[in-house]
C-alpha cells in the first residue's frame, strides 16, 4: 500500500515537473515582428503573412503591426516591441530617411531589422536590406509600354509617395527609357501616393485636361488600377494602362484585357529570405550575406500573367 502511494506520488511530481517543462519552453520561444504599411494594399498584407508563416515555421512567435506609412506610429511600434524583448524585427519602412533613426535604436537595443522592399537611406544600421531591383523592374515594364505605345503619343505619369525611394527609382527607370524617345510627349506627371483611390481621382482630372492621351504609367499596381477604372469609366479603353508590383488583382486585370502590364516584385521571395536570414543572424549572430541584396523582377503581360499568383510562380501542378 505504502509503495503504491509512493508511486502515485512519484507519477504526480513527474506530471508537474513535464507540464512545468512546458511552461518554460514556451516562455523560452523568442518572438519576430513583422511591421509593414497599410494591409489594405494587397502587397503589404501578402509580404506580412509570408513574412510572419515563414518565421513561425523556423520556430518563432510572431507579431504583426502596421505603421500606416507613419513615420512616428512606426518609430511607436518599435519603442513598443523593442520593450517586449523581440530577438529581430522584419521591416517594409515608413520612409528612407526617417526610418534610420528607429532602426538605429533596435540595433543598440542588440535586435537586428531585416528591411524588405524599401531601403534606408543609411548603410550599417539594418542587419539586412532585401529588395526588388526597382530600376531593372520598371526598365522591362516601359519598353513593353513604349512598344505598345508604337514608340510615340503622349502620355501621363502616376508616382508614388515622394518620401518612398522605391518611387524615385522607379521613375528614374522610365524616363532613362522614355527620353530618348522623340516620339513619346508626357504631358503630366503627378503623384496618386500609391492609393487606388487617389489614382482614380488624379487620372479623371488629367484626363479632362489631357483628352488626348495614348497611355498611363504607373509606379505601382493600386494607383493603375484606379486609373484603370477612371479610363473605363471615360469610356477610354484604347489608352494603354500599366501598373507596377504584380498583385493578383492586377493579373485579374491584365487576364480581362483591361491593364496591359506589370513588373512582379518577387514579395515572396524577398519575405521567405527575410525570415530566413533573421533566424540565421539570431542563432550564429550572422546572415553570410552582404546587407543590400537585390532581386530582379519579371514583367507580366498577357502571354504569361495567368502563370503567376500570390506574387511568385504558380507551383508546378504534379504528374
């Protein structure tokens, strides 16, 4: 009888030490946030899940917020988790320049930020900094406008947001296509902030004042898709509308015969790598990689835009 109690005693400090094991396990899991802009926009809140699945696939917890392109709510954010002890932060910024200073303070806090899609303006700060080869992207994009366009007509240009390097470059990237052209005249040239919304409005005022244009270049997928919809609204489905990032409903669209292209940022890629590379630094204090990295993007057209989803290949159906 004695040694049967001994033995349920033995088998209930056993249970508590397994469950307290548990316990302290979980507590031992280190946490990644993953901080991007407004999810709305479909690019952002793909590049977060992928981001974020692919970190709790290596083992991390995992928190997602969003700095709505806010340069204080973003620097908030990370007081916020810099507080909460996160072992790394997984970044699409607020702006180049006004970025540094957050990224600074989680570096002397030992957390390392691995920046996606959008650079900083300094080198040094963040542990890695993996983006779209911007200029590359919106070089194959306007070669394929310019030859849709028969090399000449005028056009208009929507741009992001001014405090975005990634919409400089991009501009940057046509025009050293479109001004050796004589043929092509762009008679406006106004920002729609990347907004769906704002490309709507914007392209039915330069649409009243510019009836005559042949074509529409956009620096990112929601500002050709309102614009798109403002053209079909005019009854303008001859002018020729491009778009920038790759997003499904930009493929939807391309698929209808309504925008006629787009260059596809590999989102997945660069947010898989992200993931990767922050458990890399975490467990060994090093990436084995150099902090600006560059991946070079794919222009779709109708030929081969069904080909792709989620901004990266379809996969490959077996047998």
């Amino acid at each position: 009888m004695l040694k049967k109690g001994l033995l349920i005693i033995l088998i209930g400090v056993l249970l508590i030490a397994v469950s307290s094991f548990g316990v302290f396990a979980q507590e031992g899991v280190k946490t990644i946030a993953v901080i991007v802009p407004p999810v709305e926009n479909p690019f952002f809140g793909t590049m977060q899940v992928i981001a974020a699945a692919k970190a709790e696939e290596l083992g991390y917890k995992t928190i997602m917020l969003v700095h709505d392109d806010d340069a204080n709510k973003q620097m908030e954010l990370f007081e916020t988790v810099i507080a909460q002890g996160v072992a790394a932060i997984i970044l699409d910024n607020a702006g180049a320049d006004a970025t540094v200073a957050a990224v600074q303070k989680a570096k002397d806090a030992g957390i390392g930020v691995f920046l996606v899609d959008r650079e900083i303006t300094k080198e040094g700060v963040a542990i890695s900094q993996i983006i779209s080869n911007n200029y590359q992207g919106a070089t194959i994009l306007v070669e394929y406008f310019v030859k849709l366009m028969g090399e000449k007509g005028k056009f208009v240009e929507l741009t992001g947001k001014d405090t975005d390097t990634n919409a400089h470059i991009r501009s940057q990237g046509y025009h050293d296509v479109l001004d050796q052209i004589p043929g092509m005249e762009m008679v406006a040239q106004q920002t729609a902030n990347w907004s769906q919304t704002e490309g709507y409005s914007v392209m039915e005022t330069l649409l009243q004042q510019n009836p005559d244009i042949k074509g529409v270049i956009c620096g990112n997928d929601t500002m050709a898709l309102g614009a798109q919809a403002a053209l079909l609204t005019a009854g303008r489905s001859d002018v020729v509308c491009v778009g920038f990032d790759g997003s499904d409903d930009a493929i939807e669209s391309i698929m209808k015969g309504e925008l006629k292209a787009t260059s596809l940022q590999p989102v997945a890629e660069m947010a898989i790598q992200a993931a990767i590379q922050a458990d890399k630094w975490i467990k060994t204090g090093s990436t084995g990689k150099p902090e600006k990295q560059s991946i070079d993007m794919v222009l779709l057209t109708p030929e081969n835009a069904d080909q792709y989803e989620k901004f990266a290949p379809k996969p490959k159906e077996e047998g």
